[in-house]
C-alpha cells in the first residue's frame, strides 16, 4: 500500500518543519507528488532543501518566478483548453 498515493498531487503550506514537514515526507513516501510551501529565510538548512527537492517531481526546488508564470499562464485566455 506503499503507492496508494501514487499520481495524486500535494500541497503542503508552513513544510519547513514540524507537522507540515511530517505530512509531506509521508505523502511522498506513499508515492504523492509533493509540492511544499515555505518562506524562504535563513533557518532553512541544507538539509531540508534536500528532503524538499526529493519530494518535487522535478527533484529540485522552484523558484518564485517559475511559480508566477505557471499561474499567469492558467490564468490567462491561451490556458482556455488545458484541462486536468
């Protein structure tokens, strides 16, 4: 039952640590993409920029700008027949 969570999507806000960061290397375990929400200060360590990249199907961290224009462009009318 390990990938019962495989081809679904997550979203997990404050994932920097504690409750949120539990729930996200679990999700991803279990075979969900993970996207994880932070703000990024210099508390982060290393190491969880690493736990982090490994939950994202892309295997690194996006940066803001990547972010904005994936929502500009849902957004906007040429997203008019993207569906799913």
């Amino acid at each position: 039952m390990m990938n019962d969570m495989q081809g679904k999507n997550a979203l997990i806000t404050a994932g920097s640590r504690g409750t949120g960061r539990a729930i996200g290397e679990a999700l991803a375990a279990r075979g969900s993409a993970v996207a994880v929400n932070y703000r990024e200060n210099e508390l982060l360590t290393e190491e969880f920029r690493h736990v982090a990249a490994g939950m994202s199907p892309f295997n690194r961290i996006g940066e803001p700008e990547e972010v904005a224009a994936g929502v500009s462009f849902v957004a906007s009318p040429a997203a008019g027949w993207v569906t799913g």
